[in-house]
C-alpha cells in the first residue's frame, strides 16, 4: 500500500469510528431523555398501557430494564405531570414499583401504604391520578410473603399499627373457609388473604368511587389486580 492510499484509509476508519461513538451516544440519549408529555398521554388506552407494563415486567424478570437518566429527567418534569397510570402497593421495601414495571419518573402515581388496602385517602389519590393527571390504567398491587398480610392474620395489635391492620381484617375474615392451615406460617393462606385483599380493593375503588366507576365503564380508564412474587420478579392477575 502506497502512503497516499495509507492516509486515505486512515481517515476513512477515524470517520467511521467517530459516526459509530456519535451514533451510541444519540441512541444513549434517545433512551435516557424521555419522559411522558400531553401528546403522549392523549394517545394512550389502558389496555396499551397494560401491554406496556407487561413488557417492562418482562424485561425486569430478564434483566434488561431499560437505562434511564435520572438526573436528565428532572427538568422535564417541573412543568407538569402526565402518568400512564396509577399504582397502588404496599409499603414493602421489596416492592419497588418503577423498577418492577420498568418505568421510569414521570410514568407512575404511586399510592402506597402497607397492605395495599384501599381507604379514603387512597381513593382520592386514585381519583387524582386518573381525572387530574389523566392516568389511563388502575393497577392494585398485592404481594405474596406480605408481612402486613401475616401481622394481620396473627391479629397484631401494636401502637397505631393496630388501625392499620384492621384494614385487612375483612380479607382474612373471608378466606376463613380455606381447607388447610389458616396461620401465618403457611404461604398457601398467605397468598389467598393477599388476593382477597386485592380482590376488596378493587371492589372499594369501584363502589365508593363513582367517579373512577364511571371512567372504567366508558373505557376512559382500566382497572386491573395482581399480586407480586418477590421470589421470582413475576405477577399474577387477580380477578
Ligand atoms: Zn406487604
């Protein structure tokens, strides 16, 4: 190879090298910048909101959630909000909800207290998300190994904990009729109180709110229950 055909070939590869590092930064960006607007919102269903948390979960089983910028999305989001939905779930540490849907800020109104129950204040905060903020989709999110599901079932009685664990006193109540152990030590009673309890929460979401009733009937809104298996990073349906 002469010098002249050395030099060009040189350049060459310095350019192309140059476009594929620019190339992996726009992509980088791409992904890293994004946060939900109007536009967005409007043009959501709840059901498509569903199928996309599905798949986030789905990567968050595979371990390929998508790389977000934080730190980016601040400033975006000052101006306002517009969520793709409302989750409610319980206060567990375990339970992180972003990550579990692979979401990221700006994407989810959380509401969150321990046993995921349903009171006034969570009702209103529903009712927020969706008529305010224009959530598209309702998700109650139980857990199984819950540890206020057990303290509930053991009828812990403890400073203001007590209140609280009152609230999940109708999803033992009604699970009375299970065949085997009905304890805290038995995992196959745990997960039944914890899918009664989300089963309450979502017929409290559709009979104390007429407003989030209505939106669900007209299709402005979907409404869905799950519970989640810290074990394995995967949700079930619950109907
Ligand atoms: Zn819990």
């Amino acid at each position: 190879m002469n010098k002249k055909k050395y030099i060009l070939l040189s350049l060459l590869l310095f350019g192309l090298a140059v476009s594929c590092k620019k190339e992996n930064r726009e992509t980088q960006s791409k992904v890293s910048s994004h946060v939900m607007t109007k536009e967005q919102q409007d043009k959501l269903t709840g059901e498509a909101v569903l199928k996309d948390f599905m798949e986030g979960n789905k990567r968050f089983q595979d371990e390929i959630v998508n790389v977000r910028d934080h730190t980016k999305h601040i400033g975006k989001l000052v101006t306002g909000q517009f969520p793709k939905a409302m989750v409610v779930s319980c206060s567990d540490n375990r339970v992180s909800v972003d990550d579990i849907f692979d979401q990221g800020l700006g994407d989810i109104f959380e509401g969150r207290v321990a046993g995921n129950f349903v009171d006034e204040d969570v009702l209103g905060s529903i009712e927020f998300a969706c008529v305010v903020a224009g959530a598209r989709l309702v998700v109650v999110m139980g857990h199984q190994h819950c540890e206020a599901v057990k303290a509930a079932i053991d009828n812990v009685r403890f400073g203001n904990i007590t209140a609280t664990l009152y609230r999940l006193r109708p999803a033992v109540n009604i699970s009375l009729s299970f065949s085997g152990m009905k304890n805290s030590k038995n995992n196959e009673f745990i997960k039944l109180v914890s899918e009664n309890n989300v089963r309450i929460a979502l017929n409290d979401i559709r009979t104390k709110s007429p407003i989030l009733k209505e939106m669900e009937d007209n299709g402005k809104i979907k409404i869905v229950g799950t519970l989640y298996n810290p074990a394995h990073g995967t949700l079930e349906f619950v109907k």
